[in-house]
C-alpha cells in the first residue's frame, strides 16, 4: 500500500488542532478541628489516593536533631495502640494498599492508594497510624539502626555523597539545608522513643496538617468518612517555624572528596537559590530548561552529544520553603573531570551573559508548558500537585494558571532572572573522584582554589 | 475490572499494530516494540542491540542528528528507549494533537535510518554507552549483580549469559558494518509491535500509521536466536559465589532458574515473590528484618525472561557488622516455608498485584508498553485485561507445588558481597 498523493516524508507533520485540557475539580473544605481537606475526582479507574500531609518537614530541626522528622515518620510502621506493626501492614496490605511515609524538608506526608471500594477501611487505618502510633522501642531502635547503615551506603555511593557534599560545602554548618535530609550518624544515635514521642506531640496535629484525596469518589462521603474519622484528632497550637534564611559559606572553589580509584568523578557544581515562594519561579524555570533542564538543553547537547563526556547532565533549583540549592550534576570519565567541568561553567556564562535565543526560549515554554498533562494523569500524582499546594500556599488556580504564565516568559524576563539569582564567581565545585587524578587538572581551572576535603560523615 | 480496549490490526508488510482509545486527557502515547535484545547477540557483539538503541536517535534520512529528541520536546513530550534481554522499546507521550509527529519519526528511524549513519556517530554513542556501563555497572555498589547472577544461573552458551550493557571489550569493537547488518536484520516491521494508547481516533489513527508505515518493505525471516537454549529446566545444584567489593554493606542474592514469563501457570512465581517480598507483610521483611534485625532490606521479585528461562530473584542487605552466612540462611528458611502458604497470604498478594497494575495502567505510556509486550510474548494484547484473574486462580497448591519443584537447592544461585574490596 503506498502513501496517499501529496504525502512529503521529508517535511515534519503539521499538529492537529490542540485538545482541551481541563484540571479535575477540587473542592476545599475543613473539619471542625482545623484540618484542611482537599478533594479531586478522577474517575477513569477505581482508585484513590489519600495524603495527609503533616507540617513536620527537616527545615525546621537544629542540627542536633537532623533526621528526626524522617525517623518519626518512618516509626508510624511500628504499630498503633490498637495494632501492631506487623498487625497494621497485614490490615493495609490485605486490602491491597501500601502506606508510603516520606519526610523531606518541608513536610512528612502518608500516603497509599488504594482500590476505591477500599477507601472507608483504608482512611481509618492511614488515621490511626497517624494519630495513635505507639512507637514500641524495638521498633525505633530497629529503624534507627536501618537509617545508620542507610546512611553509610550513602557514603559509599558516588552520587548520594556527591548530593550530600554538594550541599555541605555550599551551605554553613548550622543551616539545615547543609547537612543530608536524613541525619548524620550523631543526631540519628540519639533518636528513641522520647525523641519520636515528643516530635509528633509537637508537629502532628490536625491544624497544621492537610488531607488530599484524590480519585474514583463521592464528595459528601468523603467529606462526611473525614469528619468523622479524623475528627478525634486534638488540635493542639503549635510553635516555631524553622529557619528565616540559609546562611552559605564562601563560594568560588573546588572541594574533591576523595574515593580512589573511581573510575568516574561525580560532578556538582552549586550555589544557593531562592525559595519557592519566589517571584522569578516561572522565568527561571523556563532559564533552567534553556541551560540543563531538556535533553536539547546546553549542557547536555555539550557534555554527552558533542563531547561525550556523559551519560548525563541536568541543571535544577531546589524550591523549597527558603531557598534551597542550584545545582548543576553530572558523571563522567576520571580523565575528563576538569574538561568536563570546564564546559558546563563555560555554557552556564555564556547563557547568562547572551541569554536564550528566542528559539531556545520558545521550545523550553512548548516543552514545559506541553510536558504538563503529563504530571496529571495518576491520582498519585495530582495528589503531589495538591500537596504543592497546600505545603507552599499556591493560590487555587496555581495549576490551572500555570501553562499561561509559562508561556508569558519571554528570553529578556528568563535572562534577567538568571542573572539575578545566579553568579558563576560563587559557585562552588564539588568533585567526588579519585583525588590523585582530578586533582592536578582541577588546579588548573580558574574556578578557585582546589581543597581535598575531609570526610564529614 | 481491568477493560482496556484495544483493537489489533496489522499491515500487509508486517508491522502489528494495537490501538488503544482513552479521551480523559488530551495525551496520547506511541509505543514501539522491537523484538530484538541482548538474547540476540553473538559473542563477540555482547552489548550491541542497547548501542544499537543509542544509534536510532542519531537520525535518519528525514531527520538530523538529536532531532528526533528536540522535536518531541518541542512538542511537549517526554521519550525513550530501553533494551532488554528479548526485546527493545522506543516510547514517547505526548500532546495528543502530535500523534503524527512520533509517527512519523518512528517511520523514518525504522525504514531509513542507514542513511544518516556516519562513523562519528557511532564513535560518539560508543563513549556515551561507555560511560553509561560505568556510572550503573563499575562505579556503583553492587552494580554488577545481574552480570554475576546471569553467569551462575546460565552456562556461557545461553543467550541470557551475558548482560545487556555488553562488555566494555565488545562495546568497543562494534563498527559500521555491524551496525548495518543489524539494522537490516533486526529492524524490519515483520519484528515489530506498535502500539497507540490515549486520545485519538481509532480509525484516524490506523490510516496515519499506513500512511507513514506503509511503504517499509517487510524483512527477511529473523534468524535463530545464537548459542544454546537447550538447558535443562533446573540447574541441577548449588552455585555459590562471593565478592569482595567496594560495598558499604553485605548482601546477599539469589536467583533460581524458571520457566519462561510465557509457561503456563508461571504467575505462581510472581505470587511466591510478593510473598516473600512486596510490602512490609511479606514474609523476608516480618522475619529478617523486623523480628531478627538481620537484614536492613530485603526483596523479591520474578525476573521475567521471554525464551527458555526467567529467574525468580530474592535477597537482603545486612547491617554493617552481620554475618553474611547468617543472612544466607535466614532467605533460605524463608525459601524453604514456602512449602506452607495461608490463605491470607495469597489473598494479600493478589490485592497488592491488583492495586499495583490499576496504579500502572493510569499511565497511557505504561498502559501501552504492557499492550506491546503482551502482543510480542502472547500474541495478545488483551491479555492485560486477565492477568488479575489468572493470579486469583493461584491457589495455594500450585503455590506449594511451584515452591516444591523450582525452589529446592537442586536450583539455587548464591551470590555474596562483602565489604573490603578496593579502600
């Protein structure tokens, strides 16, 4: 069968008209005791996704108690005062669902899904987790002792202690931001049962938390199970709220952590950002996209389709309550650890100095702005969506907004915006290779002074 | 509960098409599945069908090098590609309104990528891949598990011996000709499924893929998968090996030899594996890890091999001071009380599995690549939509059974890491 007459297979097809994208309904609401509960309906198939969303996230621990958000979290799986542990993961898996318990900078969350019938049996269990654990002591020892050998893999894995020193070496001592989401050995020995007692007592509590649900639903049921369900839950006043600024350390230098014989270096190059709060979010996004953030980005079309240097290479903010890092992150060849290093600073200048071609600028809008359906097709997903929501205070129409403001972003506004917030001179470089090689030809750079760092952890 | 639709058809060259209509969001995703893999290569060539991967998105007659990528993200799409051992896939999802766009790139690549070929292609995408087997495989932690696993269970001449990044030896001495006989081989419509999941009209959507597949002749017969498959169903024995390597922590994992994903009745070793394995019920985590504290992790899993044979694969990591010999022992009492499983054991695993497919098939990428690969192992696409049912049918005999005969250790591979290898 041979194509029709006119057919040019040497020509890129035309779209067809573009399709609606309509965002599910959400519908707000809260119970009597100040918990705040969003709703969404996806019915396609019959699931549901329940997040509570508990105001304890590690942004607002000292270093001294770095980790214990995490720890207490991940305790809940230790059992209620009505089951035990074993007793609670049997009752949930058996009716299919998995609880997820998660805590990064800004919030812990737990969260399953489940088959949508399953609902009523499975908010009752997500509660009572949160709201009775009884963290029995053997098993906060336990996930104590798991977290102390998850943390000496990190060491020993290249990127995770690329992550970890990145952060270190650009943030001080005493800011949160400085040191790995999940605790150093020291703060992590510390925790007990005390210590997981008396973080939920002061963090969980239902006026500072949020409940998503989203899925295969009816509104005044839901509305009704959570009223009821997390109604016994005390409101109690809460205080403190972590940090005002991250406070950094001198940029402008190279720190190597030594892993010798590495057969590759695990690159960061980073300063700190700008919280998510900021004005610039959508200028910078599309900046990022522009530099390191698309396969067709600088970096990557340099460093792996030019160069070969890589697997990989991506740039990104870290958006969170302050301002977490910028980074640029890469693998490479031992032998091409300066070089490589090289280009990505030379295509971060050259991009803030003459900014994005109005073609570069307009694929990073369609991309980012075309990418976007894409985030909403779970109800795992738009569950995260409404969490964003709810943990940063994003107006409403925050996502229904969103692929217009893209779309506003111009090369003049992403430009300005990088240049803003972001100063090569200050970056710091962070290596994770074999010193004796990379440390020569990193001597060579003008990117600062080259220090072989002492382990931290 | 699952009802995917899908309407199967074909072209007169070959190339198996499954179309999929789903009008929730305004996406759509295209799904190719060559049935070509790491089973496919000769020695000599081991790691050459995932550079061959590389090669396709260097361009073709119509489309330059990186093209294919820009214009896909320009589009608002997300792509990629994966090789495996039976089989190499090409996705991406995208604005519905673009469905002729990834046609027509999928087109192009697959009837006419010879022509954009060009040696500082291929030496480009051979440091790329390099690179790649040395941040997954040589610069990670237990990053050549599957290399070691795969030369216990398999003798060398089984085209599942050697894994699919290839050895670094073999990377290197691909050159273009190879490249050429492989593409003309291996990459003809008469091996292929395409598949179309999401918002698209379903007759619409059949006459673009004729218009821009139409006109690939069909290929030759594929050749006969090289080396041996001829092996017997277990392996006979215990092989134990032990490594001691740059790991922060011990580990151990071991694989068993199964039939192939596509025996009958082979869903009992995805039931054994969830458990023993999946969640924090399952039998390895209540045992090793909270009631001994032996073990920090632990899993399981069926790997799902299409010719010959698959592998159930379980194991834990221990804590920095454990006893390796002690974390063997503790998975292998664990493997032997399979010869008992309750009742709400099997009801656990297959509410989990429901829970878990419904959760993948929101995805019209995910739900398209399940659409595909039923069609290459079973001729089925629709299979998809039974595959609960058959877990249900799972009693607990077949389960014994299952464990009774493949599970002893008349067919165990053992592979140990110890910390203290390298600084």
């Amino acid at each position: 069968m041979s194509a029709p007459r006119g057919f040019r297979r040497d020509q890129v097809p035309a779209p067809g008209p573009v399709r609606p994208f309509s965002f599910p309904e959400l519908h707000a609401f809260q119970t009597s005791n100040g918990l705040r509960v969003r709703v969404a309906r996806m019915s396609r198939l019959p699931l549901v996704t329940i997040g509570l969303i508990l105001d304890a996230g590690e942004g607002l621990l000292p270093v001294r108690e770095a980790g214990w958000a995490a720890l207490t979290g991940s305790s809940l799986e230790g059992g209620t005062r009505r089951r035990t542990g074993p007793e609670l993961a049997e009752a949930l898996e058996g009716i299919g669902a998995r609880i997820s318990l998660s805590t990064g900078w800004d919030a812990t969350s737990v969260t399953l899904t489940c088959m949508a019938e399953r609902l009523p049996a499975a908010m009752s269990l997500l509660a009572e987790a949160a709201m009775e654990p009884a963290f029995p002591e053997d098993e906060v020892q336990r996930l104590r002792d798991q977290k102390l050998a998850t943390i000496r893999q990190r060491r020993m894995d290249p990127r995770s202690l690329a992550n970890d020193s990145s952060a270190r070496f650009i943030y001080a001592e005493d800011c949160p931001y400085g040191r790995p989401l999940g605790g150093l050995p020291s703060s992590v020995e510390a925790f007990g049962v005390e210590e997981a007692r008396s973080h939920s007592r002061r963090r969980y509590c239902p006026n500072t938390a949020g409940l998503i649900l989203v899925g295969d639903l009816e509104l005044p049921e839901v509305e009704a199970m959570a009223d009821e369900v997390f109604g016994p839950w005390q409101p109690r006043s809460v205080q403190g709220d972590g940090f005002a600024a991250p406070s950094n350390l001198e940029g402008g230098r190279v720190a190597v952590v030594d892993r010798p014989g590495a057969v590759q270096s695990e690159i960061r190059i980073g300063q700190v950002g700008v919280p998510r709060s900021t004005s610039l979010f959508f200028p910078l996004k599309v900046f990022n996209a522009v530099l390191g953030g698309a396969f067709t980005s600088r970096l990557m079309l340099n460093l792996r389709e030019k160069q070969g240097f890589t697997y990989g290479v991506r740039s990104g903010f870290s958006f969170r309550r302050q301002a977490g890092p910028f980074t640029i992150s890469t693998a490479v060849a031992t032998e091409v650890t300066a070089p490589a290093v090289q280009e990505a600073m030379s295509e971060l200048t050259h991009l803030l100095e003459g900014g994005p071609t109005e073609e570069e600028a307009s694929r990073a809008r369609d991309f980012i702005a075309g990418v976007f359906p894409l985030r909403f097709e779970t109800t795992g997903q738009v569950a995260s969506r409404l969490g964003e929501l709810f943990v940063y205070d994003l107006p409403e129409d925050f996502f229904s907004t969103y692929r217009d403001r893209i779309r506003e972003v111009t090369p003049e506004t992403a430009i300005d915006a990088g240049r803003t917030v972001l100063d090569p001179s200050r970056m710091v470089v962070t290596v994770v290779g074999d010193a004796e090689k990379v440390r020569g030809p990193l001597e060579e750079l003008p990117f600062g002074p080259v220090e072989v760092a002492t382990p931290f952890y | 509960m699952l009802n995917v639709p899908v309407g199967q058809h074909g072209l007169a060259n070959g190339l198996r098409v499954n179309i999929s209509v789903d009008r929730t969001i305004p996406i759509v995703a295209v799904n190719l599945w060559y049935a070509v893999g790491s089973k496919n290569e000769r020695k000599g060539r081991t790691g050459f069908a995932h550079l061959f991967e590389h090669m396709m998105f260097q361009g073709s007659a119509n489309v330059p090098k990186n093209r294919h990528f820009e214009l896909v993200e320009r589009a608002g799409g997300s792509l990629n590609a994966s090789t495996w051992f039976d089989r190499t896939n090409y996705f991406e999802t995208l604005p519905s309104h673009h469905l002729e766009l990834a046609l027509w790139l999928e087109a192009d690549r697959m009837g006419w990528m010879l022509p954009a070929m060009t040696a500082e292609k291929l030496e480009n995408q051979r440091e790329v891949v390099k690179n790649e087997r040395k941040e997954r495989y040589d610069n990670q932690p237990y990053g050549d598990w599957d290399e070691r696993i795969q030369a216990l269970v398999f003798p060398p001449s089984h085209p599942y011996y050697h894994p699919v990044i290839g050895s670094m030896e073999d990377i290197g001495a691909a050159d273009l000709d190879d490249v050429a006989d492989f593409f003309k081989t291996f990459y003809v419509p008469n091996n292929a499924v395409l598949t179309l999941c999401g918002d698209l009209d379903p007759d619409d959507a059949l006459r673009a893929v004729e218009r821009y597949f139409g006109d690939i002749p069909a290929g030759d017969p594929i050749p006969p998968i090289p080396g041996s498959m001829d092996i017997p169903a277990k392996m006979g024995e215990t092989r134990e090996e032990t490594v001691e390597a740059e790991v922060p922590l011990p580990r151990v994992y071991i694989a068993m030899r199964l039939q192939p994903f596509t025996a009958d009745g082979i869903e009992a070793a995805e039931v054994v594996a969830t458990i023993l394995g999946s969640g924090r019920a399952s039998r390895l985590y209540r045992s090793l890890v909270r009631e001994q504290k032996i073990a920090k992790d632990a899993f399981a899993y069926h790997f799902p091999l299409q010719t010959s044979a698959s592998m159930l694969l379980l194991g834990a990591t221990g804590y920095p001071e454990a006893d390796p010999e002690e974390l063997k022992e503790a998975l292998l009492t664990e493997v032997e009380g399979l010869a008992t499983v309750e009742e709400r054991e099997l009801e656990r695993a297959v509410a989990m599995t429901e829970t878990g497919l419904l959760r993948r098939v929101q995805q019209v990428g995910e739900r398209a690549d399940l659409l595909s690969m039923f069609d290459q192992y079973f001729r089925d696409p629709g299979r998809l939509n039974t595959e609960v049912d058959r877990f249900r049918a799972v009693s607990r005999g077949k389960v014994e059974d299952f464990a009774g005969e493949y599970l002893g250790p008349d067919n165990r591979a053992i592979l140990t890491y110890l910390p203290g290898g390298g600084s």
